[in-house]
C-alpha cells in the first residue's frame, strides 16, 4: 500500500508525547528496514505496514485529541476497511505494532 504521508510527518505529530524518542526511535529502524526492502529513500512515502501499526497504535493508546498519538494516527494516511478493528495478525505490521505497545506499556509497570 502506497500512501503520500512521509516518516517525518508522523515523526513530528509524535513531538511532545512522553515517550515521544522512544516510538520515533523504534519507527526509524523499521523505516529504514522497509526502505532497504523497497528500494525507497528514507524519508519516502510511510511504508503500509508502518502507517497502519502506526494508526492503530494511536488509536487504541491515544488520550485524546489533544495527544500527540492522536495526531501521528491522523498523519499516518492509513484507513482501515469498515470491518477492520486492530492491526491486521500475521503481518509485518503487527510486528511494529507489538514494538511500539511494548513502549507505550512500559509505563504501566
């Protein structure tokens, strides 16, 4: 899936979350992972997987429309189908999704 959102978009909707550094940071390495896969230059288009680990993050953790989660989610580009309810199992998306909950939980403990 192709979409016109870039990494540093949603890098930048990300800005002033607490643990803004950390999600950028796990964000980056997949980024440049997908940009050796596709041949793209970072910076490119978001990846699909990345815009929809990204969305649905932002959707199950943000704390408003005020959070910086809600922002990347809208940045993302991504929209799920009408019977979509979280990240699609078994994909490479689901594995960025399962690094970027791991951030985000590390608070609860």
């Amino acid at each position: 899936m192709k979409n016109s959102t870039t990494f540093e978009e949603v890098a930048a909707a990300l800005e002033g979350h607490h643990h803004a550094s950390e999600l950028i940071a796990t964000l980056k390495t997949w980024d440049a992972e997908a940009s050796e896969f596709y041949e793209n230059e970072a910076g490119e288009q978001l990846n699909g997987d990345l815009a929809e680990a990204v969305y649905w993050i932002a959707y199950i953790y943000h704390g408003g429309q005020s959070c910086p989660l809600y922002a990347a989610g809208s940045a993302s580009g991504f929209s799920p189908g009408m019977a979509a309810d979280n990240v699609e199992p078994g994909t490479e998306a689901e594995l960025i999704y399962k690094d970027l909950e791991t951030i985000l939980e590390s608070e609860a403990s």
